[in-house]
C-alpha cells in the first residue's frame, strides 16, 4: 500500500515537536518500509533526532528551514 508513497511532514509543528514527529515517522517507517518522509525543520537538530532512529533516518529527507510561522499569524 504504501510502495511509492512520500509524505511531507511539518516535523515542528504540534505539541512535543520534533520528539514526538520523529517517533511517528520511525513507527511509519517499521510498518511501511517503502513508505518515504520529507521532513520540514532545522536540519541540525532532526539529523540528531533521527540517528537514534534508523528506519526513520533511512527513510527521511530534510529540507532545512529555520522560519516559523507562528500560532496567531493571520493566514492573508
């Protein structure tokens, strides 16, 4: 099901972020090994997350940013 499957991921957003982003792309990453991640973030900080997650380090991507939007930013 997942064979070609990419997923684009926020990996700041939500409570506990990154932490808890990269958990779930870990998790993902076990019970669908075809699956791919593009995670979104500062690049230093999730390539240190993810080398004590292998699956999820194999099957990311990371495009570095260091802008954030914030919470009450109007969307115009």
């Amino acid at each position: 099901m997942a064979d070609g499957l990419v997923i684009s991921i926020d990996a700041m957003g939500g409570d506990h972020a990154p932490d808890i982003v990269i958990d779930g792309v870990e998790i993902a990453a076990r019970r669908h090994p075809s699956a791919r991640f593009v995670l979104h973030g500062p690049k230093p900080r999730l390539e240190s997350l993810l080398a004590t997650r292998p699956m999820a380090r194999d099957a990311c991507t990371i495009e570095h940013t260091d802008l954030v939007v914030a919470m009450d930013a109007k969307p115009s």
